[in-house]
C-alpha cells in the first residue's frame, strides 16, 4: 500500500513539473521565437537573418530564465557567441 502511495506521489510531482514547462508565457515566447525565425528565414539579407535569429533565441533564452530557474536546466543554451 505505502508504494502505490509513493508511486501516486510521485507521478503528481511529475505532472507538476511537466507542467511548469509549459506555462503560458513559456508558449508565448516560443511562438513570438519561431514568428522571428520564420522572419529570418524569409529575409534574402544575411545581416539582417543573423539579427532576427540572434532576437530570437535571446526571446528563448529569456523565457526560459523567466520562472527563476526552475526549469533552466532543460533549456539550450543557443547564445550565438559560442
């Protein structure tokens, strides 16, 4: 009975978590990222490709430090400068 417990437990945890990803905020700076990269990838000016594409990870980037790190350990690290 005590594993059925902690089993139940532990698959609301999860639930949680999972989520916590998803969160509205979370779904809207994806679309607002990939709206970006449809914009780059549309552009023929390559100055202006690696512009929206570096606007555009720094939105994912952003959104994924925006719950205060709870879900930072999943999250690309997509910085352009490495």
């Amino acid at each position: 009975m005590k594993l059925r417990a902690m089993t139940a437990a532990a698959a609301s945890l999860l639930a949680l978590s999972l989520a916590a990803c998803n969160s509205p905020q979370d779904k809207a700076a994806e679309a607002k990222a990939d709206a970006l990269e449809a914009q780059a990838a549309a552009t023929p000016n390559e100055a202006q490709e690696k512009a929206l594409n570096a606007q555009a990870d720094a939105v994912e980037q952003q959104a994924g430090n925006a719950d205060g790190g709870a879900t930072t350990a999943n999250t690309p690290d997509t910085s352009p400068s490495k």
